[in-house]
C-alpha cells in the first residue's frame, strides 16, 4: 500500500491561551475507502513523536507506517472496512504548523514565538479536518498515549462527533512522574548552547540536547524486563571494558543511536511545545470531577494498559473507566499481559489487534 | 413481569449448551439493560444482545477471558465483583445477573446487596449444594464433596462459599427480598418437589422490596 501525504491549510485556529494562529496547514494520510453513508471513519491520534504517516508504504521515504502493523487490509483497522485518517499533530514538525513553521507576520520561523498549545486544541484542529473532509460522525477515535489523551478529549470536546474512543496506554492527566520525565527532556535541550533559545533554524541544531531527551525518553518507553531481555550487561563489540567513557553497553549503544537517530526528524522546538501540551492536559478541566467531565458523551468506549508499562500505569486506565461507569457509560476495559512496557501499543499488536477488531466491528454494526 | 409460568413440560432447553442460560434468557425482557457479573468469554451477554437486544455489558475478573469477552464485541472490564460495583449509579441496570459465582464471591451478602443497588432486579444461579450427590459422598466417602457439580479438589476449588437452595431462601428471607420467580434444575428437567434434595442449579429473579 503506496501512500501520499496530503495538507489542507486553515485560515486560522483560536488557541487556549488566547491567541489565534494563522494561517494553519494540517498534513494527514488517508487509508482506505470512505463509504456512501460517511459512517466508517476512524481518526488515528498520533503519539508523541509520531506523524501522519500512520500505514502503509510512504511514497516520499519509502517507509512503513509507525502503526503499519495496526493499520491496513484485514489489520486492526481493516482498511477494507475503514476509512481511516491520521494527521501530524499541531506543534508538530512533520508537515503540520509548528514551532518550526515560518510564521507570514516576520517571514522566520516561529521558533519560541510559537504560542504554547494544549491538547484541546490539537483536537480542535483535528475537528477542522475532520469537517473539510465532510464527515459528520467518526466511527472511532484511537490512539495510544499522547494519542489516547486526544481520543478522551475527542470524546469529552465533540460528544456528538464520536461513535466510540479507544485509549490504550494513556492517562486523563499527567502525574509527578511524568512531568518530571518531560521537564528532564526539556531541560537537557534548552542546556545545549545550540539550542540558542530557539534560534536555531538558519544554524547547528540543539542535537546533543534532543539526543539526551530522547534517549530518556526511551527508558521510560521500555520496561526493566525488556531491556534485561534485550541489552543485559552485554557489551558492545568488545571482550572487555574499555576503561573509558566511549561505549561499553550494548544499551549504551542503543540508546545513542535512538538519540541521534531522531535528531534528524525530529525539531527540538517541536519537543518542549508537544511535551508542554501533554503536561498542560487534564480532562477533569473545569468540572469537579472526572466523572462530571464525561457526562455529555455517549461514546462507546475501549480503555486498554499493559502490564509492564510503568510510564502510563494500569492505575491511570482504571481511573477513566471507573469514572465512565459512574456515569453509566459503555466501557470496556483490559490489562494486557506484556513485557514491552509502553511501547507495547506500538509492538506487542496481536492481543492488542484482536480487542480492537472485535470492538470496531461491534461499534460499526450498531451505525449500520 | 409476568407470573411464574406454569409450563407443561418439565423439560428445559439450551441455550448455549446450558439450562441455567435458557432459563435466564426466558427471564430477561428484550431490549432492557444488563449486567453480567463474572461473564467469563461473554457467551451469554453476546446471546442476550443477539437474540433480545439487550445493551450488554460484563465484568470478569480473568484478563484471559475479558480479552475474550471483547473480542466478540461485548463491553466487558476487567475487575473484581467484590470491588468492582461501587462505581456504578443506583439502578443503572434492568437486570444484574451473577450465574454460578455466588459461591465464589468473598462477601456474598455484600455482592448480593450491591447487585440490588445497581440494579432493578438480580438474577442469582448457583449450584446447589444440599444435591443429593453431595449429600451421599459427604457421608459415605467422608472426604470433600467432589461431584459432577462441584468438580473440583478441595485445594483447587474456586469455590469458597458453599450455599443450598434452603440456605439461600432462608437468606432473601432475613434480608427481606423479594423472590419474583424461582427455578429449580436438574439437567434439563424443572423439579417440583424436594428442591433442596433433587436441585443441581438453582435461578432466583430477586429485587428488593
């Protein structure tokens, strides 16, 4: 499946802090066909460093999908079925307006006179596509972490908008834990001179400051088990210790190559703006209680955690379906068993494709 | 709700291989709101959504059989019946079903008491453990009763609480509910005397008063 990326640009976006954005282009993928009644699109929410290039083959890279193994014929998301859509995020630096964007007021790139935006209104520009394509109701909204937090505020923002949300591996407000990992990836950015308060566009780029965040980042994506499994304390093309400060581990080596790989496709700007919005987000916003924050939605919801994933812990996934069946709502929930920590949404799919499968096609009977 | 039907035919059919399932499904009115406590795969949720257009939902504590249960497009969580029903509304439900888990519940008063909570009436199935057989092995092998209705060891039996037909009428007696309907099972015969003797599995329609 070759696919090709498209951009629709908006007149302008009014932010949560008050300010409005414009012009805004969205970059997304389509997959799949969308049928005569509009009633079977699902909206893919990317996760942090994620893009619009959810499935298939990309014409302009040649490379897979980060969700190829979820999304496509007879997958998960059966795009002999669906009509499935995925955009790179607002903030974003895959196609979408972000912090690396020029902005038409000076002619430079935003840099840090991009506004800070949350999560809502990433959603808000995901609506804005969503209408240009013409589609009243979505058949699903899914993502997982930072995705999943999209997929809730989907569902809490535009109740009438979604048959059903599937959030997998996310939570409906970050804890200490996880600003704490976010402020450590900003940090270590904005300690690289190169960084040069974000100024950084026409010259070197932060790259040992992005490297350092992502390879934290990593840590967190990956659980004790899995790395033991992966890494041990094998060493890295060498009998013995080198006695200096080059790389000895194996997991020494991993995590420089993940750090130095995603300096060239990710903007460290883009880093501080998305990890703010995610820190930023919290459902409960407003109302009292979590609870009272569903009690317009009349989605049908599947919540899914793994076991070892000790970044977005079950615990966080309980929370949201303990508030939805307080109100009543259709909810179902499941612990998988896995070892891959949080990237298990991304690479432990077997269990993960047959709840999805069989929910989707649940949902998509009652529309039909 | 209608009386209790007085049906010629002592025979009961299946649903999905079970009597208890049949007797249920005759006992659930279509279109109305239920809950499955322990739902195992959702067999019978899938049934009752299929065949009386129920909206379905689950609780099972097996992560297995939740995976299972959601496959098959039924809204299950995983969680525990002792815990799990505080979250819920009063009366959120038609009908709160607990079918054969009774006697593996950790505070049946309690569990019994929520499920009335949560919703309008509770349908209770439970294997009955003044049977016969029971009974009969009891005393003459001495040992743990290990029959076709209770199958398993005694070190390995999920079963914690072991009840009769006589000790649950006593029960919704002292607790005051109110029994609309009762059924008494033997494979697939209703029996209609000595209950407490002759019952393998008995089904109690219960709401409060």
């Amino acid at each position: 499946m070759i696919v090709q990326a498209s951009c629709v640009r908006f007149e302008s976006l009014s932010l949560d802090n008050g300010a409005t954005l414009a012009p805004v282009d969205v970059a997304y993928e389509t997959y799949g066909e969308l049928n005569p009644s509009k009633s079977n699109a699902i909206l893919i929410l990317h996760a942090f460093s994620g893009d619009a290039h959810a499935a298939g083959i990309s014409h302009e890279t040649g490379k897979p999908g980060w969700w190829d193994n979820m999304i496509g014929p007879g997958k998960a998301f059966d795009t002999n079925k669906y009509f499935v859509i995925c955009s790179n995020i607002l903030g974003g630096c895959r196609g979408s307006t972000g912090p690396s964007s020029i902005n038409p007021a000076t002619g430079c790139p935003y840099a840090m006179s991009f506004p800070v935006i949350t999560i809502a209104d990433i959603v808000r520009l995901q609506k804005m596509l969503v209408d240009s394509l013409k589609i009243d109701r979505l058949l699903s909204v899914a993502g997982g972490s930072m995705g999943g937090m999209q997929a809730l505020e989907w569902a809490v923002a535009f109740p009438d908008r979604v048959v059903s949300a599937i959030p997998i591996a996310c939570t409906t407000r970050h804890s200490a834990q996880q600003i704490a990992f976010n402020e450590v990836g900003r940090q270590a950015i904005m300690a690289d001179p190169d960084w040069n308060d974000g100024n950084y566009y026409d010259r070197k780029p932060p790259a040992r400051g992005l490297a350092v965040a992502r390879m934290v980042g990593h840590i967190t994506y990956m659980s004790d088990d899995s790395m033991r499994e992966k890494f041990g304390r094998r060493l890295r093309g060498k009998e013995n210790f080198g006695f200096d400060f080059d790389v000895d581990f194996e997991v020494e080596s991993y995590l420089r190559y993940r750090g130095s790989e995603f300096v060239n496709r990710f903007d460290a700007n883009s880093y501080l703006y998305i990890t703010k919005a995610m820190d930023y987000f919290d459902l409960t916003n407003g109302n009292s209680t979590l609870a009272a924050a569903f009690s317009a939605s009349q989605a049908r919801f599947l919540v899914i955690s793994f076991s070892s994933d000790w970044l977005y812990p079950s615990y966080q996934s309980q929370e949201i379906v303990r508030a939805l069946r307080s109100r009543n709502c259709d909810v179902a929930y499941c612990e998988l068993q896995s070892n891959y920590g949080h990237d298990a949404f991304l690479v432990d799919v077997a269990e993960e494709t047959d709840l999805i499968r069989g929910f989707l096609a649940s949902t998509y009977e009652k529309v039909q | 709700m209608t009386a209790e039907p007085q049906k010629k035919t002592p025979f009961v059919p299946e649903v999905l291989g079970r009597s208890d399932y049949a007797i249920i499904g005759e006992i659930v009115e279509p279109n109305t709101k239920v809950l499955d406590l322990g739902c195992g795969e959702g067999e019978l949720l899938q049934w009752l959504a299929e065949n009386k257009g129920v909206d379905a939902r689950g609780v099972e504590i097996s992560g297995a059989r939740v995976k299972h249960a959601i496959s098959r497009g039924v809204s299950v969580y995983q969680g525990d019946i002792d815990e799990g029903l505080a979250d819920y509304p009063d009366q959120a439900f038609d009908y709160v079903i607990l079918s054969q888990t009774l006697q593996q519940t950790h505070h049946p008063l309690k569990v019994l008491h929520e499920m009335l909570r949560v919703g309008r009436r509770a349908i209770v199935a439970f294997p009955n453990f003044g049977h016969w057989t029971v009974r009969f092995t009891m005393m003459f092998r001495g040992g743990a009763p290990k029959t076709k209705l209770f199958p398993y060891d005694w070190y390995d039996s999920p079963n914690i609480h072991f009840l009769t037909v006589h000790d649950f009428e006593a029960l919704v007696s002292a607790e005051r509910l109110v029994v609309e309907r009762r059924y008494f099972l033997a494979g697939h015969r209703k029996i209609h005397a000595f209950p407490n003797l002759l019952t393998e599995v008995a089904v109690y329609l219960i709401r409060a008063q």
